[in-house]
C-alpha cells in the first residue's frame, strides 16, 4: 500500500481530494534507491488546470525515461488545503512517492501565465525550500522554470536558479549529467552554476547583475564572470522524429480541463501576428510527421481509454498533412466512438471542409478570432484576414449546419480608435444579417447567436508591440462599455451576446510581462500579504499589488502606460530567440504604417529564424 502524505481527516476536509492521492493510471513508480536523480516536475495551478499541460507531459515522460532519473508531478494545492498544511505543517509533497519536495533534485516550474507568480511562492515556501536563490545552498533542491514566461524571466529572477530557454528536449539530457558529477563530488554551487550557464538554452540570473539610469531604465545587463556568456540563445528540436513523444499519458481519476488525448501536430507558426508571443518565440515552424502522428495517435488512445482526441498547433489549419491526418484517424476511430477536436483554425474552405467530417453540426460552435473589428487595424496587427475571408468563413459554417459563432477580439490594440471598436459590433450584426439572408427558415436548427468576447491587450516580450503602451483599465472598461451599448442598439441585437475580460488582472499581468528584476521584492511583498491564485478572480485582491508597489517606490505607469523607446534596453534583450531585434523593430514601424507582411509560406520576410536550419525555413528548397 502507497502511504499518502495527507491523513484520511484531512482529505474529507478539502475539496476534491483525488488532486492530491497520486497513484492515477500511467503514473510513473520507480525505486528512488535505485535512481541518481530525482525531479519534480510543477504547475503552479490548481491540478486539474496543471494536468492538462502538454509540455509537463512531455518532459515526466523523457525524464522517466532514463534509468538513473524519477520525474514526479506536484501542483499548487487549493486554497483549503494550503491553509490546512500550514497549520499542521505538512510539508508540500509529490503525487507519485507522496515524498516531500526538499528531498528532490530539481523542482521544475512551467511559467505558462505571469498572474501564477505568487503561486511559485506558494509552492517553495509549502516545500520548505529558501524563496530566494541567495539563501539556497549546495545540498538544496534546484529550482528551474522555462515555458513562454521564462522569455522575461526577470521579474522572478531572485526566486529561480536556472531557467531554461527554448524546447526542453535539447539540453536537459546536458544538465543532468552535470548534476551528476556536481552532486557527487566537491564542486561548489557557484562552480555548477557557471558551468551550468555554458549549457545551451540555459539562464543562471544570479551570474548576471543589471544597473539602472536616473529614469528606471536598464543601463547595462551584464554577466559577473567572464566564463559566462552575454547572451542566451534558445534551444530548438528541428527533428522530431528523433525526440520521444509520450505515448501512455498519465489518466486522473477526475475530471481535468481537457479531458483528452492531445497530439502534438506541429510547433512554430506561420503567421506573424504581430501580438502574438508564441508566434515569435517557437520560429521557426515545424511540422511532424504524419505518419509519425498516426502511430501516436493509435497509442495514446489504446494506453488512455480516452474518447477524445485533440490536434496542438499554433495554427492548426496550416499543418499541410491535415486532411489526411483527419481522414485516417476518423476511419480508424468511428467505431470506437472516438470524436476528434480542432482547435485554432482559420476562417477558411480548407478548415470548414474538416470541421464538417468531424463534427455533429447540431451540436457544436465554431470559433473565429478575427482580433479585431476593422480592416486597418487588422492591418495593424497584421492578421492577414480580410472581412472577405470572415464573411465567406461564416457563409460556408452557416450552409454547413453551424448557428452558432464565437468571435474573438482585443481592445486597446495599438492606433485603435473608437470606430475600430465600433466595427466589432458592426461586424457580428453583418454576420447575424449573413444568416438571416442565406439560410431558409426550414433549414434553420435554431436561433444564430454570435458571441464576441473582447479581451484587454497586453503588449508582451519578442513581439513587434514590446514597445507599445496598454490604455488605461478605465479607458478599457469605457471602451467596453461603448461596444455593449452599441451590440444593444443594433437591429438582431437578440442574436448577439458581448462579453468582456477583467481590466485590474489584466493590467498586473502586462506589468508582470514587461517587468524587470525590481519586479522580485513586489511579488515577495504580495505573497507575504497572503496572496496566492491571482489568476482567479475570487482570490485576486488589487490592493496587496498596489501597497507593494508603493512600498518598493515603483510606479505602475512605468512599466504598463508609457511608450518605449527601439533605443531601450528591455529587461529581456540578452535573450536570443533567432527572431532578430531589428526584424520586430521593423514590424514595429510596419504595423505604425498598417502595412501588412506575408505570412512565411508566401514570402520569407527575413526574421531570422532561418538560421536553425530547417522547418519552413527550407521547404521546398533543393
């Protein structure tokens, strides 16, 4: 029998106690006698959010499998259960060994959102591990982050010992084998970490200090040593059919945001929004293999009793081999009554054409992201879709069957205007007045709706609006409030439904992506306040952020509000993501003049990520 670190009284108190029992089916037990390494892997949400990431997936699966290391999984426990540790002093544990975290190796924290920050307090502070790097010493768990927070990894910088840049298949195999050598002989934790910073991909904050002008600004970003380098450059797998994939998911006992087997068809994107963070960062684009994609969807399936199958892409109607994915696996999987799932597809024939094959019309929506609701300002951010393409898009999905359309937009976009913001409005009723025009009543299923949700923009690092200002929460919730009365006035307002995002989380998370290391002391204060699950709306408090800051000096408008300067050393700039900087500068200046850039499959506009060698770099190139 596996001894659970909770006691059964416990468990009866907290919601949900299967989040925190381990022993699901898939769950990887090893003896941790027999291993050098132990690593636990952390999302610092709440589980089922947590068990729903691809990426920790992938890496508790290349991890366990190498003999010498056991990779477990933790998540942020609930705000029932951390209160209940606290007062018996329970120290934060693993789901498979039930063993504490301060007896591991390495703790590994995905970085997927900036409002978990003070949960990657939560959890170092419940495991027993110093918050701070300089506190640490050799002996202690190591603490690595890496996902899409970790391009700016500043405003966390005193809490991580290593962050690791780019796709954790290239380097990790490297660091642990350093581990290794350190963990077992006289190196010192400094002498590690320097050799650690020479591994590629890999970030030591400690190793570097920054020094500041008289107006805040970075003046210098410098390594301490001269053995370590100025610059780090992100790792790329560019052949996937050489890296493990996993192939037995672990399966929860309850239920989990996506519920689903999820295959991995293709990593980078073609596009080139110019908001889009994870459009810049996974450059260059790169698909897998089809057949490859088969086998592991066949697998995944077998090894979950799962009834669902999910595609993960950037964008997934531009992965070339789609329709004979989809073809093979609705013909295998029909009569297991397995259904298949489309995420991030464009407003297209091609996408609509594998919607109908897959999809019981009667029953489902289909989500277009026009972002916003003008031709210009798509222009602007460079969306390459045209109000052409979304009115034919909705057409096609209206002859199909579909009555129901979600929209996406943002607000606060650089150069929007309020006639920009008018046109969301403007937009859904012309796709309303599209179904009333086109679809007899005898063949309609029911009323159309369209719902547009507008989120509130949030400039982020490596895209071509790093140097952009956000408006103000109350020019946002004004803006808001103009599209919601002008939804109400139009003529099919009964088939229309406006939604809008919160302004006050919102505007933490853009002074969380573009923060820098001052940033560390603010979010220490915040955590101390007690303050944990800020990605929830019942759990944020706005004053905790605002004491803090006044605390510390540090003004808000600084890092949100104002306008940047190309000239500006940003808090990331010794980050090299391929994508050069005079590439987004460029695109910068692009969007100012609403000129739009082709996507790469139409013209290589030299961003730079050529230089890894391969992926949509070199198609169809001898």
């Amino acid at each position: 029998m596996r001894r659970l670190a909770l006691p059964d009284e416990i468990l009866m108190k907290v919601e949900k106690p299967a989040r925190y029992i381990g022993g699901e089916y898939n769950s990887v037990m090893k003896d941790k006698d027999k291993v050098d390494v132990r690593f636990c892997m952390c999302f610092p949400d709440v589980y089922e959010i947590g068990m729903s990431h691809l990426g920790i997936q992938i890496l508790y699966d290349m991890f366990n499998r190498r003999e010498d290391t056991w990779c477990e999984r933790v998540y942020s426990p609930w705000p029932d259960l951390d209160a209940e540790m606290r007062e018996h002093d329970i120290p934060l544990f693993a789901l498979e060994s039930q063993d504490p975290i301060k007896d591991f190796d390495f703790l590994g924290i995905t970085l997927q959102y900036e409002m978990c920050y003070t949960n990657i307090l939560q959890v170092l502070d419940l495991a027993g591990i110093p918050l701070r790097t300089r506190d640490r010493k050799k002996g202690d768990t190591l603490v690595i982050g890496g996902g899409p927070c970790s391009y700016n990894p500043e405003p966390i910088a005193d809490f991580f010992d290593i962050f690791y840049m780019g796709e954790g298949e290239v380097s990790y195999d490297a660091l642990l084998e350093l581990y290794k050598v350190y963990k077992h002989s006289d190196m010192t934790r400094e002498e590690f970490l320097i050799k650690v910073s020479n591994i590629p991909g890999l970030y030591v904050p400690e190793l570097y200090e920054v020094t500041y002008k008289e107006d805040g600004t970075i003046a210098l970003f410098a390594p301490r040593f001269e053995d370590v380098p100025a610059t780090i450059t992100k790792t790329v797998v560019m052949d996937h059919s050489k890296v493990t994939y996993p192939e037995k998911p672990v399966v929860s006992f309850m239920k989990l945001t996506q519920d689903r087997v999820v295959l991995e068809i293709m990593r980078g994107c073609i596009r080139g929004c110019r908001f889009c963070q994870a459009g810049m960062i996974y450059r260059p684009t790169r698909p897998k293999d089809v057949n490859l994609l088969k086998g592991y969807a066949e697998k995944m399936l077998a090894s979950t009793g799962h009834e669902e199958i999910t595609f993960s892409s950037l964008s997934s109607s531009d992965y070339e081999e789609l329709p004979e994915l989809t073809d093979c696996l609705i013909e295998k999987m029909d009569n297991e009554h397995v259904n298949i799932s489309l995420p991030s597809l464009r407003i297209d024939a091609f996408s609509l054409d594998v919607m109908s094959k897959i999809q019981d019309v009667k029953k489902s929506s289909l989500t277009f992201a026009p972002e916003a609701g003008t031709q210009r300002l798509r222009n602007v951010i460079n969306k390459g879709l045209t109000k052409e393409n979304i009115m034919d898009g909705a057409l096609k999905a209206f002859k199909g069957g579909w009555d129901k359309v979600k929209l996406y937009f943002m607000m606060g976009l650089p150069t929007e205007t309020y006639d920009d913001i008018a046109g969301i409005a403007d937009l859904s009723e012309e796709i309303t007045e599209l179904f009333f025009a086109n679809i007899p009543r005898e063949e309609r299923n029911g009323r159309v709706m369209v719902t547009a949700s507008a989120s509130y923009f949030v400039p982020k690092p490596f895209t071509p609006f790093q140097w952009a200002p956000m408006i103000r929460p109350e020019e946002f919730v004004k803006r808001a409030y103009f599209v919601k009365d002008r939804f109400r006035a139009e003529k099919n307002h009964k088939s229309l439904k406006f939604q809008y995002h919160e302004a006050d989380i919102t505007i933490l998370e853009g002074l969380l992506a573009r923060g820098d290391r001052k940033l560390c002391d603010v979010i220490y204060d915040v955590y101390k306040a007690g303050q944990i699950f800020d990605a929830w709306t019942e759990f944020f408090k706005k004053e905790n952020w605002d004491n803090a800051m006044a605390k510390h000096g540090l003004d808000i408008d600084f890092y949100t509000y104002r306008d940047r300067s190309v000239d500006e050393i940003l808090p990331w700039d010794f980050i090299d993501i391929g994508v050069t900087r005079k590439f987004l500068e460029r695109e910068w200046e692009n969007a100012q003049n609403e000129k739009v850039t082709p996507n790469c499959r139409q013209q290589c506009s030299g961003c730079g990520a050529a230089r890894f060698g391969g992926g949509v770099c070199f198609e169809n190139k001898n």
